[in-house]
C-alpha cells in the first residue's frame, strides 16, 4: 500500500494526490447541504472543505455530473450506520475517514465508540476546525500512515482490544489502491478479528467512465481498484456478502438520479459478482467474516 496517502500541495482546483479527494467530498456535502431537497444536512461541510474542496466539487459536477453519486453514498452509509447501531454495533472504525463528521451530524448513542483514523495533516485539519464542537458519541482520532503496514496492524491490534461489536468503514478508499493492497487489507481484518466491514465498490465500466472524465485534474489520485469479479473477489478471500446495494437503485428510490440513469434503474439490477465489460455499477458492500484472533 505504499505511497498512496502521501501528500502534496498543488495550485488551484486540482488534486494535489489522494489525500485532497477528502476535501472534495466535503465540498460535495456542502453542495447537497445547500439543497432544498437535501438528502442529509452537514453544517461542518463548507468549512472543512475549504476553498479548494468546494472548487473541486464544482469542478467534478461540470465534467461528470457526479454530485449526485456522492449524495446517495453519504445517505446509504447515514442509513446503514444507524441500523448497525441498532442492531447492536458499539464501536464503528473509520479507516481513511478524511474529513467525515458522522459523529457531529448523526443522532448516536453516547456510549458509541468512533475510531478515525487516517494521516496527520488531515487529522490535525479536522480537530483545528472542529475543536470548539461537541460530538454525539465518543470520537477517537489516531493519525496512522495506513500504507505503513506495521503501523496499520499495531494500530488494528490496539483497536481489537476496545470493540466487541466493531464494524469497520472504508469509504472512498479501496478505489485508489491496487488489488494486491486490497488483498492484504482484507487479510489484515480478519487476521485482527475484524468481522464486519463496508466499503462503496464500482464495476470496472464505471471505473473507466470516472477515469475519461475527470481530466489530468484527479491524475494524481487514480482510480486502480474495480474488479470484474465484483463481490466475488471478497468472497473468494473467505469474506461473506451480507448486503451489495445499488447506488442507482438507490438513487432512483431517492428521486436523484440524471435522466440517463433513470432509464438504467428500470432494468433489473447487475449481478455484483461478475460484471459483463460494459456494465455500469456502484455500490455498497457490506462483508462478513468469522472472527479470528492473531496469535
């Protein structure tokens, strides 16, 4: 996993690499704030995002109309969040958390344990920005090179010890890694007794699209990760698919999707575990996987 949260700074709306797509999905979440229809309101949005993630956001809408996308996986999440909760989760992981204020805007229990984790400027942004708000839950801040594999796996280690009932998100991240880094992060959580963990996932089509739009703007920040096999590549590593949702069916449902994708949604749903060349799918997974210790 090495070297792909490493940071620079760049001039004007491009990404410097990586690290500023957490300042562009803030930026994505104050546009949706701003709506009359919003599907969630984050009132820390604007700020965490700043000038540069507010104009990445505008940016990404004027070549690939790809607001709405972002919107839909923010609910998604929202919405499987508060149902884990209730069915009992008591510690939830947030590998790569970037600028995320779940904690802040959700109505979770007090007793809720929130782990974010992820490299240090963007750990210390959010605490300067954030420091005179009060979250909802215990939230827990750890700056960690998550490419550092024994940083990753003593940081696993230390978190195992606190979570009985922990479910592990990695929002926005697998997209950037190559498969063999997805494999060894996959291993990684099980190895620490990690059972439950949600990730958004898009089919290989997908994946071309984002890359023929976006510009040299996201050349820094490649998209490496959409496997043919789709859910299946998690199965065949010992994970169990619990739930593969739909960001378009989603979306339909939501009364968000463009015009071209409301055709799409009339017609049933892929098979998440084999994508056909050219099959357009993005989604959320949710894996299973019986605990098992390191010894």
């Amino acid at each position: 996993m090495e070297n792909f949260l490493v940071s620079t700074r760049a001039a004007g709306p491009r990404l410097s690499d990586v690290t500023d797509t957490a300042a562009w999905i803030a930026g994505e979440r104050a546009r949706e704030s701003d709506r009359p229809d919003a599907l969630f309101h984050d009132p820390y949005a604007s700020a965490l995002a700043g000038e540069i993630g507010r104009e990445l956001a505008a940016l990404t809408e004027r070549r690939m109309g790809a607001s709405w996308s972002i919107a839909v996986r923010t609910r998604m999440i929202d919405e499987l969040i508060a149902s884990s909760v209730a069915d009992g989760c008591n510690c939830v992981i947030n590998l790569a958390a970037g600028l995320d204020t779940r904690p802040y805007r959700l109505d979770l229990p007090s007793s809720l344990r929130w782990v974010e984790v992820d490299l240090p400027p963007l750990i210390e942004r959010k605490q300067r920005i954030l420091h005179a708000e009060t979250p909802n839950c215990q939230v827990i801040r750890e700056a960690v090179d998550l490419a550092d594999s024994a940083a990753r796996r003593r940081f696993l280690d230390q978190q195992r010890a606190h979570c009985t009932r922990a479910l592990v998100l990695s929002e926005g991240l697998l997209h950037y890694l190559h498969e063999q880094e997805v494999q060894i992060l996959a291993a990684d959580l099980s190895a620490y007794g990690f059972a439950t963990w949600v990730f958004d996932l898009m089919s290989p089509a997908t994946a071309r699209k984002v890359r023929t739009s976006v510009g040299v703007e996201w050349e820094r920040a490649p998209i490496r990760f959409a496997p043919t096999q789709g859910v299946a590549f998690f199965e065949a590593l010992g994970w169990q698919v619990l739930h593969a949702s739909s960001a378009i069916r989603t979306g339909a449902s939501l009364r968000r999707l463009p015009p071209l994708l409301r055709l799409l949604s009339l017609f049933p749903d892929p098979n998440p575990r084999h994508f056909r060349k050219h099959t357009p799918w993005f989604g959320l997974v949710t894996l299973r996987k019986p605990t098992k210790s390191v010894t």
